[in-house]
C-alpha cells in the first residue's frame, strides 16, 4: 500500500505544518525522511525561531534551550537512534544538567532520581511507547516536552487529552471544503499530530491521556502495535518510519474517570514520577522554575526570597503528607494536591505582589494570599483545616510569627 500525502490544514501556523520536504511527499516503509532542522543559536546564546523578538510568553523547549541543545549535539559522540538529534545519553544530561568538556553548563530540567529519567529515555529507544504517571504537579507535562525536544527537535506535536477530544485528533481529519469539492482525496486529508510524527519519524505527545474518551483511547492500539495508521477511506495507509515513539501522560488521581483497557496499557512502558523525595529537592525545584517564570515576566529578582519559598515548601509538604516535618503533630490534608506545581505558582503570585505593590522583597504577607487560595478548595472543609494547622502549627513555630500574622490577616 502506499502512503497518503499529508497536507497541512488551511491557516495553519508554521509551527502546525509540516515540511514540505517531509510531510508534503509521499512517504513509503523504509524511504528516508528529512529531518527537520534544529533552532540555532544566535547572538547571546539565543535561538532563532518563530519569534526573533523573544516575545512569546512561555517559548518551546526547543528554542528557550535552543544553546544547550546545540552545545550537547556538538560535543555528543555515542551512537544515537535513527533520526534523535541527540544520543540518550545526551538526552538524559539535558534533562538532568552537568557540565560538557568545553565548559558548558546544562541547567537541570528534572530534579529527581536519575534512574526514572534513563530508563524514560531508553523506552524511547525502542518499540514501546512511553507512559509518564505522577499525581498532579509532579512535572509530567513538563517532561515530556523536554524529551521531545532533545529526541526530536520539535515538541510541538501534542495532542491535548479532554472529555471532548475526538478520534480525529489521533488519527487524522478532513478540509471538508475539499472533501465536498472532490470527495476523499489526499489533497483533503488533515494529519493529526500523532500522524505527522508517524511519516516524519518523530515524536508525538498525547497529555492526559485518562480523560480522552475510551474508545478514543483505543484508537492507539493500532499505531502502537502495527505502527500503522489506516486510512481506509483512501485505501491506503501510513506506516511508521524509524524514530516515530509516542510520549503519553495521565494524572494518577483519574483513575475511574477513562481507564486504559489493558490492551493499550500493554503497549505503554510505565514510568511513574514520584514527588520530591525532601524538603531540600523540592526547594530547589521551586527556586529554579520561580527564577525562570520571574525572567520571562520581566519581575525584579526577590532578594532574601529562599526564606519565604522554603516557608511555602514546608507548608504545603507538611499538610500534604498530614504530619509536621518533625514528626510530632499529626495534620488533616486538605482536598487539594498541594503540589510543587501550585507552590511555584504561590512563589511567582507573591513575587509579582513584592514587585508591584512593596518594596521588592518578598514577604510573608506577599505569599499567605496564595497559599490560602491553594488550600482552601473546598470552603467549608479546607477553612477548617488550614485555621487548625495556622493555630497549632505555624503560631507556635519559632521565626514564623510574621507568618502566622499575614495568614490571620488574610483569613480574617
């Protein structure tokens, strides 16, 4: 069979279209498909993309790293897996950081055991899809988009898991303009972006992937399995090229909602990504994304800041796991996650309050709001919960009085 020409659907973006080298040709098993070409970096370490200007809010991983990738692409030297710009090993120091022979310092992605990150990296390196479980807030998203930028270049390929995503956003869709005009065609076909990875050899993201509808889900089984893709209302099909791997994410605490029947989590390997080990690490998380977020919103950087981020880590950890850091009180969780996600949010929030409307140091006041707000979900229940853990905990602990002030003033 051959292989339907996948065009790219009227208005889209650069981004949303494939190559005309690539995507636009016919492609058959075993024919080779160009690769797209990696962001360089320009002047001052940054990268040449869709936007020169370094206007966009929150840029791709492919071009806000766009340096570091370059730099581990030229001094990585082991084999690499067909079409991967980098080799694994290289995909696991870009996620993980160090130090290349030249000099150059790879920030860390990822804070976390080291062995969940090769053995990530591995399953990409064979036939099996790869599935990222973690409670919300444990950066599967964020993972994932990295993964894809150092395997592929491009992480841009993503399928947004809802209730309402339909079969054509797995499989592919038609211009029905064209479809009418001249009935199924190939001229008519839209790809989908799991499609597109398919006939380019690249990788594809399917993110919350327990929400998508069963027998949407199912639809996978096929690709996953056969690495092909039917398109029968053409007669033909697309067959998967070398490098073609699909990065998948579901939220543990969705279970019930879609669960994946078993003949698609077998084409999954699972690798669940545990929240931080200690208070320590995930300080250290919330630091680095915090100074990240405050560079790319232009927020002055919080002086003597690490006081109220380790403040709001101890906070949340405390009640999430319903015991204080030193073993002595037991706690009621509130129904929230309380994850690092929402404390870097609470850090960033009370950081954007210091700079706009204080002095520039961020302060207890500038945080209780958030962590208020991140608590209390549930009106009743929660309030309760957090007045406790206020009058028991945080009132007696030593140096936390201005502390316990702000969260009195805020829940008052």
């Amino acid at each position: 069979m051959t292989v339907p020409e996948i065009a790219a659907p009227a208005g889209a973006t650069p981004a949303e279209s494939a190559p005309a080298e690539s995507a636009s040709a016919e492609v058959k098993p075993g024919t080779s498909v160009p690769a797209r070409t990696a962001p360089t970096a320009g002047a001052g370490g940054s990268a040449d993309s869709a936007d020169p200007d370094g206007q966009a809010l929150r840029p791709h991983a492919e071009d806000a790293f766009a340096a570091e990738l370059a730099a581990l692409a030229a001094a990585d030297d082991r084999p690499r897996p067909a079409r991967w710009r980098l080799s694994p090993w290289a995909v696991a120091t870009y996620l993980l950081g160090g130090t290349l022979p030249d000099g150059t310092v790879i920030t860390p992605k990822y804070v976390g055991p080291r062995r969940i990150v090769e053995v990530a990296v591995t399953t990409l390196a064979t036939d099996r899809a790869l599935l990222l479980l973690g409670v919300p807030g444990t950066a599967k998203t964020w993972v994932s988009e990295h993964l894809a930028a150092a395997v592929s270049g491009d992480s841009t390929l993503l399928v947004q898991g809802t209730a309402g995503t339909p079969e054509e956003a797995i499989r592919y869709g038609w211009n029905y303009a064209q479809l009418l005009a001249h009935g199924p065609s190939r001229a008519a076909l839209v790809p989908s972006p799991v499609m597109r990875a398919m006939s380019e050899g690249m990788t594809a993201r399917v993110e919350e992937l327990t929400r998508i509808p069963a027998d949407v889900q199912d639809s996978l089984i096929t690709i996953l399995s056969e690495k092909t893709l039917p398109v029968p209302e053409l007669g033909e099909e697309v067959q998967a090229v070398r490098g073609f791997n699909l990065i998948a994410t579901a939220n543990d605490r969705d279970r019930g909602v879609n669960d994946l029947s078993s003949a698609l989590r077998r084409r999954f390997n699972t690798v669940v990504l545990p929240l931080p080990a200690d208070t320590e690490a995930e300080v250290d998380i919330v630091s680095r994304r915090v100074d990240q977020l405050g560079r790319s919103l232009d927020l002055p950087a919080a002086p003597d800041g690490m006081d109220e981020i380790r403040r709001v880590v101890t906070v949340f950890r405390e009640l999430r796991d319903g015991v204080t850091a030193d073993g002595r009180t037991k706690l009621k969780s509130p129904s929230g996650t309380l994850s690092t996600a929402e404390a870097i949010s609470v850090v960033t929030g009370g950081l954007a309050l210091a700079a706009h409307f204080g002095d520039g140091v961020l302060r207890p006041g500038d945080v209780a709001a958030g962590i208020l707000g991140a608590v209390v979900r549930d009106p009743a229940a929660d309030r309760v919960i957090w007045q406790e853990y206020v009058e028991t905990v945080v009132r007696e602990r030593e140096g936390w009085k201005d502390f316990y002030r702000a969260c009195r003033e805020v829940s008052a």
